[in-house]
C-alpha cells in the first residue's frame, strides 16, 4: 500500500511490506480468522442478527407503505433511519473511542432488540401508528451511530492486525449473505402471517449476537488503550484524518462513490419499469444478482489478505466504467449479467477502504476514524439520491445510471494519480507479454533508469 506524509506516525499495522507478514497471509485460507474463537463467535451471531435487521427493513417498509399508502412516507421512514448517522456519527466515534467496545456493543444491541420487540408488540396487537415506525427507524438509527464505529473498532480487538483484511471481508460477506436471505424470508412472513412477525422475529434474533458477547473470552481480546474524556477530541480526530493522506483519500473516494455511484434504488427500479417494461420480477432479479456479486467481492477479499491503495483505485475506476457500460446495455439479460461484476467491484470498493482506513490508524483513534468513514459512505447515499434521481427523472435511466459510474470512475482516477504523487511515484506505460501495461512506479528509481540507459 502507498502511503505519504504522515505515514511514519501511523501504527506498526499499517505495514504491509515485511515478507513474514505477506507470506502468512497469502498462505492464510479464506476463513482463517473464523479459527479465533471469539471472531468465530461473533460471526455466528451477526449471521441471525444481519438476516433479522433485512427482514425487518423489507416488514417495515412494507408497514408504512399498507398505512399510508405513500412512497414518499417510506422514504420519510428511510431517512430518518439514515439522518442520525448523517448528524451525530463522529459524536458516536468520539464516545467509541473513550468506551470499552464489548460492554458498548451489549447496550447497543439490547436497545435495537427492544426496539424491534415493542414495534412487533404494537403491530400484532392492532395498535401500530405511523408514527411509531417513524420513531422506531430513528431509534435504530441512533443506536447505529455508536453500534456502528464501535463493531468496527471490536474486529481489530478479536482478531489483531494480521487478520483483519480477512475478518473485514466475511463481515461484509455475511452481511450479503443476510441480504439473500433476509428479504425473502421476510416476504414469506408478511404473506403468511403479517409484518409483526418479521418484527418479532428480529427482536429476538439479538440474543444470538448478546449471547456471543457474553460467551468471549477477555484474555483473548486484543484491547487498545481507550481515550481519555478530554476537550477537543472530535477536532482531533478530524485533524489526525486530514493530515494523513493515506487515510483522507480513500475516504474521499468512499463519499464519492456512496454519493454518485450506489443509487441503485433508483436506477434499477427505473430500468425495471421504464426501459425493460419487465416490473417487479426484474427489479428483484437485478438486486438478487448484484447482492451475489457483493457475496462474490466480499470472499474475493477475504482470499486476498492485503489491503492495497492500488487495488482500491483499481477497483473504483472498474466499478464506474462498468456503471457506464451497463447503462447502455440494450437487452435485459446483458444488464442483469453486469450486476454480478458491478456487485463485485463495489464491495471491493468497501472492504479494501475499510480495511486500509482501519490499519492505518492509531487504535486510539480507530472508532473517530471509522465513525468518519461511515458518515461520509452511508451519508453520501440520502444527499446524492434527490440529484440523481432528478437527472434519471430528466433525462432517462441511462444517463442517470451513465452519470453515476463516470463521476465514480473519473474520482477514483483523479484520486489515484493524488496518491501516486503523495508517494512519490509516476505513471509507467509499457509492454508486457505483448499486451499493453500501465503502472506506479517510484518516480526516483525510473529516472535512475533512465539516467544509466543513457
């Protein structure tokens, strides 16, 4: 991974050069760190736990949609799930970082279990309000701003640094897996028996990740020292970020790409209805393909070990020029296929920013970072919907869809050529093996090079 300035601060983890360190992970299996038992533990319980918070985000739409009979409501409900994030998530990061993660992550699930149970106790009973699904999503949401930094924070606490890169990939594939699994479960129960059910179902499904929590052992923690409550600790972790560039432009890239280049409520329910004329059927099937190619990425990266600032940009500008072509795809079955590798290179895009973002930081300052992180990606989405979803309504799917991928194609090379002269290096173009060859290379050892050549 490239680094610059500000690089010799960071943590012994953010050292990917040693060859022991690249020989153990290259020779690690795909799920190597599911052999530590606390991870093992905690994997197990984000498994029922990710595949209840899908059924109950498919029941809860669907709630909101039989009570009022208004799209605009379900995005009211949306957005208020989303806002305290947007509002308060590096308030949630600066509290992570001064907590301990695991007392931390009971209170914040318990609180999302009783949420879940009391919406069921008011739908099952007859009794549920809009208003009530409004005020739940809002409560989730304030749970997540300290859940979220906080269960970022607790990987690198079960597995250490040299499996990070693979924990941060199967989280991510077992939250794909969930969202397979999930919504189809969930559209079983509201046909079936009704919404409540989903709701009561994931209420209780908490107790497996509570339980999880409950069953590690302490001694096997990797626990960092926490922060202490001090003044100015929010500018601190704004200011560490900004004076590192290889912690402040992947994450630049993320706001980007979760801005422009993950509005896929809108394109593909737009290419369903108004340029394939297929309805439902195809909206599912573009998400059902596109969360198995997030599957596929997610494994991918859990093979791969490292978490390079080459593959990200890599990935980022593949991900935005397979946004351009898919929207000039001219049959239905062209685009479904290009979901798969559209999946792939987005969850790529995710896990390797993640992983090099959370190695790169000082453990102390992990959960400000992280919290960062997530508010830039997660909050991207709601501000960039309205301006995408006006030049879809505008202008046409195509040019939506077309816009989206080249803003995040055009970012991420811009990004990567940043970075390159952050760390000293210069394009190289060449032959290799007959095929043309583009690369970074250290701007000192080519003019070396070229120095003896000549």
């Amino acid at each position: 991974m490239s680094t610059g300035p500000g690089a010799h601060s960071a943590p012994a983890p953010a050292t990917h050069d040693p060859a022991s360190t690249r020989d153990s992970r290259r020779s690690s299996s795909m799920f190597s760190s599911l052999k530590i038992r606390n991870y093992r533990l905690f994997f197990l319980g984000q498994v029922v736990s990710n595949t209840g918070t899908w059924m109950q985000r498919i029941a809860q739409d669907w709630l909101v949609l039989s009570l009022t009979g208004s799209s605009a409501a379900v995005g009211i409900t949306t957005a208020l799930q989303f806002l305290p994030m947007l509002l308060f998530g590096l308030y949630g990061g600066v509290l992570v970082d001064r907590l301990p993660k695991r007392p931390t992550l009971l209170v914040t699930q318990t609180s999302m279990a009783l949420t879940g149970l009391v919406l069921a106790f008011l739908t099952l009973t007859g009794h549920v309000q809009v208003w009530h699904v409004y005020l739940a999503a809002f409560a989730v949401g304030m749970a997540t701003v300290v859940d979220n930094p906080a269960r970022q924070s607790f990987v690198s606490e079960m597995v250490g640094p040299g499996q990070l890169q693979n924990a941060v990939s199967l989280n991510s594939a077992n939250f794909q897996s969930a969202r397979l699994v999930g919504p189809a479960v969930a559209g079983l129960l509201i046909t079936g028996v009704g919404t409540g059910w989903a709701f009561l179902l994931n209420g209780l499904s908490f107790v497996a990740p509570l339980a999880s929590l409950l069953l590690m052992r302490s001694r096997e923690l990797h626990v960092v020292q926490r922060a202490p409550k001090a003044k100015g600790q929010l500018r601190e972790g704004l200011h560490y970020v900004a004076g590192r560039p290889e912690l402040i432009w992947p994450i630049v890239l993320v706001g980007f790409i979760g801005t422009f280049g993950f509005n896929f409520p809108v394109w593909l329910s737009a290419y369903a209805d108004d340029i394939f004329h297929s309805g439902a059927g195809a909206y599912s099937l573009f998400n059902t393909l596109m969360a198995i190619g997030s599957l596929t990425g997610a494994l991918l990266a859990a093979r791969r070990g490292t978490a390079r600032l080459r593959v990200l940009i890599a990935a980022a500008v593949a991900f935005g020029a397979l946004e351009v072509v898919a929207a000039m795809a001219p049959t239905l079955w062209l685009f479904s296929l290009l979901m798969v590798p559209i999946g792939i290179f987005g969850l790529t895009v995710n896990v390797t920013a993640n992983t090099s973002v959370q190695m790169g930081t000082d453990p102390a300052m992990r959960g400000r970072v992280m919290a960062l992180f997530m508010m830039v990606f997660v909050g991207g989405t709601p501000l960039g919907a309205p301006l995408i979803g006006w030049v879809t309504d505008t202008y046409g799917p195509r040019v939506g869809f077309a816009l989206g991928g080249l803003v995040s194609a055009l970012a991420a090379t811009t990004i990567g050529l940043v970075l390159a002269r952050v760390g000293g290096l210069k394009v190289s173009l060449g032959w290799h093996q007959g095929r043309p060859r583009i690369r970074f290379v250290p701007r000192v050892r080519s003019e070396e090079q070229l120095a003896t050549a000549v």
